[in-house]
C-alpha cells in the first residue's frame, strides 16, 4: 500500500485587473444650433398584430395628380363606400336656365262710356233787324260783311271760312230774311231788307263751342254798323240767359265728341 500523494487543492488564478476606462462627460450642447445627424433615421415599425383589423392610411385613398405608382396600390373599396372621382380645384357654376311663365295680360273691365243726352240743336241762328220805321241798306252791309271776312258764295249768300281769305270750312253765314234769302252782291247799293240771319249749321269738324263765338262777335259788329238789333230764333231780344244756355248746349255738344 502505496501512500497516497497529498491532494493540493487548486488555487484560483489570480487575473490581473485591467484599470477602468475613463468615464467621459457629456459635452454641453449649444441648443441654439440645429444637430444634422449624419445618417437618415428609420421610423419605427410596428408590426400588424393578427387580431388587429388593417386600418388603410389616409394617404392611399387620398386624390392624387399625374400617374400613381403603380407598386403602391390601395385596398379594394368596399361595396358599402361610395367611389371616390377627383374633382378640379375650380368648378363654374353651370348657368340656371328657367324658361319664362307666360302670363296673359289681365284685361281691365271697360266700363261702357255713358251717352251724352243731346240737349244742342242741329241749327243756331242770331237776327239782325232794322228798327222800327228802317231797313238795312245793303251798301253799308256789304262794306261791314267785306271787313269783317265773309265772302260772296254757294246758294247766292255770304259765308265765313276758318280763314279770312276764304279758305277752309265754312264756320257760319249770312241769309237774307225775305225769301228767297240770296243775295245779289251787284245790286247791293239799291238793296234794302227788314233784317239778315247769321246761322251756324252742325255738325262742323272745328270746334263748335268757337265758331258760335266768331258768329257772335260779327253779328255784334254788323249790329253796331247796320244800327240793329240782335234778336234769338224766335224774334226775341237776344238775351245774356239765351247766349249762355247757345254756349252750355254747344259745350255738351263737343263733349259728346270726345
């Protein structure tokens, strides 16, 4: 029996420790100027975990201008979501066109024109008669019808015209009282009557109303120059009530006209 080498029991390796690198200090960074960092930084991505629905981004159903890529497509739209058509920027208003409503005019109800009673006569006469015991010469007659316009014509009497040369509408004349009422302008020196009847016969184009005051201004003259009296139709003084109911007739008269 062999004795038995003493056991040494291992020493553990002493290792040599190597002395701690130096702690470095964080620079102080001056804020005010940008920091550009060299290489491009990626973004985190997150991966799509399998019980999470796929949310489509915004901008791949955004409207787009030219031709789109055609590696990076869009997920189907779905049925329930109406499609999508860009529309331009600036639209103009298409024109509204509204077809004009015809109304008929609406006629006014005409109320008949009431009838003008007719209270005028058809024939206005003024006398002239010598007085009591004369006559009226016709030379002074005749001299007294030349001034004042009356001209020798139709039916062998005197006329007035709208003019004094004789021309245009014959507005009143002049008839002697004894038949058979002419006149005979070369015999007018020998010529002598009781009286002359100035008469206006309607209707007349002119106004009524102003020939009846031509017809009394004249038989005013004449009666001043024959030295005669004026008497109506009926031989009585011509009176300021009859010349005013002559003019009130002979107004209503170109009132029924109107």
């Amino acid at each position: 029996y062999e004795e038995e080498e003493a056991y040494d029991e291992p020493q553990p390796e002493v290792v040599e420790e190597e002395p701690a690198a130096p702690v470095r200090k964080p620079a102080q960074v001056n804020r005010r100027t940008p920091v550009y960092r060299s290489r491009p930084q990626r973004e985190p991505v997150m991966q799509v975990q399998d019980d999470e629905p796929l949310v489509e981004p915004a901008y791949a159903t955004a409207p787009t201008f030219g031709v789109r890529n055609e590696s990076v497509r869009a997920e189907p739209v779905r049925a329930t979501e109406p499609e999508y058509k860009p529309q331009p920027r600036h639209v103009a208003p298409e024109p509204v066109y509204e077809e004009p409503v015809y109304e008929a005019p609406v006629e006014e109800p005409r109320v008949a024109a009431q009838p003008v009673e007719k209270i005028w006569q058809d024939v206005y006469v003024i006398n002239l008669m010598g007085r009591p015991g004369h006559e009226l010469q016709g030379a002074t007659l005749l001299s007294s019808l030349m001034a004042l316009g009356f001209k020798f014509g139709e039916m062998d009497i005197f006329h007035r015209h709208e003019d004094a040369n004789g021309k245009g509408e014959v507005l009143f004349s002049m008839i002697n009282m004894v038949k058979p009422g002419t006149f005979n302008p070369y015999r007018m020196e020998q010529f002598t009557t009781p009286g002359v009847s100035l008469f206006m016969q309607l209707p007349l184009r002119s106004n009524a109303a102003f020939a009846f005051e031509d017809m009394l201004q004249a038989a005013d003259q004449l009666a001043s120059d024959l030295d005669a009296m004026l008497t109506d139709m009926e031989r009585s003084p011509l009176s300021d009530e009859t010349i005013a109911r002559y003019r009130h007739e002979l107004a209503a008269y170109e009132a029924s006209r109107d």
